[in-house]
C-alpha cells in the first residue's frame, strides 16, 4: 500500500515492516471459538466462513458497514451493484445468522446510502425494532446535472429488544451559539471560550459535524470507503459502556477496531482482505498510544470547522504547516 505521497500528506500506509510485524496476529476461525479467543481481534477471512464459529450471545453493539449496492472496488475485490431484491437477499444471508452472535440487550448500526437503505429497512424489521435512521452529511460528493448530488448517507439504528443502553449525554454537541438568549441579562445555557459563546446541544439524527477522512489527517487511509473515527466514535459512546464488545464483520481499514481502543471497548473485526486487516492492526497499535479523536474532547462533540475546536485539540492554528508529523511504521520489537 506504500505510495509516493506529497511532503504534507498525513495518509497511513502499511509498509513491509508493519506487515512483517502485524501478519502474526492475524487470525482465522476454524472450530468454535469462546469469545476470550476472539476479542480484541481481527479475523482475515471471508464473513461466511467465520460465521458459524462465532460465539453466541457476546456482542453488545454490532457496527455494520457493508458494500453498498454500487460497483466498487476494495483492493482488487470488486463489490457488483445488484437489484434491490437481490441485495436485500444477500443482506438476510448473513445478517439472520449473525443475531446469534449478539446479546439481548445489544444495539446494531447499519451504515448506507440512500438506495441501500431501502433493503436495511426490511431487513432490520423482520428480526429487531427500529429506533431511528440517522442522516450524515458527507460533504465529499460528485457533481450531478440530471439529479441531486449525492452528499449524505443514513445510519440505522436498531436494537435486538426493549432492553438496551443508550447515553445521550456521552455524545453532547458543542456548538457556536448564532443568537445568544439571556435570563435576567445572564447567559442561558451556554458559554464564552476564547471568544465565541458555545451551547451543548443533544443529539439528534441529523450530523452535519461529520468530515470525511481526506489527506491531512492522520487516520486518513487508502481504503476507499473509509467511515471518520468521529463518526463511529458516537455510535460507540451511545450504545455500549466500557468495556463492552464491539463488532464490525466488515471492518475495512479498522475505523472501528481502532475508535473503539480509543474508547476503552473490546473489539471484534472481520475483514476478508489482508492489507486492510493488517492496516487495522496498525491503527489499533497506534491507538494505545494516541487516544485523540478528531472532533471530539472533553467529552463533548464539536461542530465541523471551528476554529475554537482546532486550537484546542492540536494547538495550531489552521495553516500552520509546522506540526509534527506521525510515525508511519511501528516501532521494532512491537508484537
């Protein structure tokens, strides 16, 4: 995955000593495994062929981001798009059999665009209860001439029963405030940082504080459908506790393998291929080390650009090239 990059691009590579590092800690299901011999783990191998090894009842937040229904290509493993029908079968084929692997009172994400959604929706109602359908505004998108550009994608949220965790005030929003309202000439429900006043605002299932990974950042990779860290690290604040276990059968490039290290969760992660598991392997190791997600501090969410948010999670300001740059290998004797 090694490439030329410019001077300033932060993009993680995998380079031959990570891979000579990390390819020992791959694993793969064979037999029936109990969940001490899969948490915090990434298993290369195909979903369907790990499936009926997985243990039962173990997983307390499911995240999954399967291919959409287009054409794409994941390393050289192409994704083709299919009908509606056919899609919504393939979803059933290994969704049903994966309720096993959750608890009664877990939570499951399930990440798409707007045409994916349409099989999510069936799928999710036959076997869970919908809670919501979140709408992120991806701010990356192709120009359209004969339709709308497409800038958003959902996130639907379910639950296994009326039994589950939920914590709203883990992913709290702060926001500049536009039109400050005062009681008896006192500030209402916000505050003056650095200048601008902010207001922590609830959750609701609109985000539009969410950046896609580009070049400057260092969780930035090559995968080309990677999901933000801020993204996942919100579904994993509000639906698990510490400690609980996070599954992702279509890990990718690791996002929520390493979001969830971050946050002091458990992890299980299924990636068929082996550069982008072994790049989740990094991102996990770098993750022991630098528990920093963008977007996110002091326990609270901040809004997309803000200048105020920037300072204070990298002590630079925008511009300012002189910023130490990551290690891009892990260091020796690292296993």
């Amino acid at each position: 995955m090694k490439t030329e990059r410019a001077p300033r691009n932060r993009t993680l590579d995998l380079t031959p000593h990570d891979e000579q590092a990390l390819a020992p800690r791959l694993t793969r299901l064979t037999e029936k495994a109990e969940p001490a011999q899969v948490l915090n783990q990434v298993l290369n191998q195909d979903l369907f062929s790990a499936l009926p090894f997985l243990p039962r009842s173990f997983v307390d937040l499911l995240i999954l981001d399967p291919p959409y229904n287009l054409a794409k290509d994941f390393n050289g493993l192409s994704f083709e798009k299919q009908s509606v029908p056919n899609y919504t079968k393939w979803m059933e084929s290994w969704f049903i059999p994966m309720l096993r692997t959750l608890k009664p009172t877990a939570s499951i994400y399930v990440c798409g665009d707007w045409l994916t959604s349409a099989s999510i929706f069936h799928v999710l109602q036959e076997k869970c209860t919908i809670r919501n359908r979140i709408t992120w505004e991806r701010e990356k998108g192709r120009g359209a001439r004969t339709n709308w550009k497409n800038c958003s994608e959902d996130i639907w949220f379910a639950t296994v029963s009326g039994d589950y965790f939920f914590n709203a005030d883990a992913v709290m929003l702060k926001r500049r405030v536009l039109a400050p309202y005062r009681v008896e000439g006192q500030p209402k429900d916000w505050q003056t940082e650095q200048g601008t006043n902010y207001r922590l605002t609830h959750p609701s299932n609109f985000w539009g504080d969410i950046t896609v990974p580009f070049w400057s950042m260092p969780e930035n990779t090559d995968h080309p459908t990677q999901k933000p860290e801020k993204l996942v690290a919100k579904l994993i604040l509000a639906s698990s506790k510490h400690g609980d276990v996070v599954m992702d059968p279509f890990l990718g490039s690791g996002t929520t393998a390493a979001a969830a290290s971050k946050l002091d969760r458990q992890f299980l992660g299924i990636e068929i291929d082996r550069t982008y598991s072994l790049l989740s392997l990094k991102r996990v190791a770098l993750a022991a080390t630098d528990k920093t997600i963008q977007g996110y501090a002091d326990g609270v969410f901040w809004e997309r650009n803000t200048l105020a948010e920037q300072l204070r999670l990298t002590g630079v300001r925008p511009g300012n090239t002189d910023r130490p740059q990551p290690a891009q290998s892990l260091l020796l004797g690292v296993a």
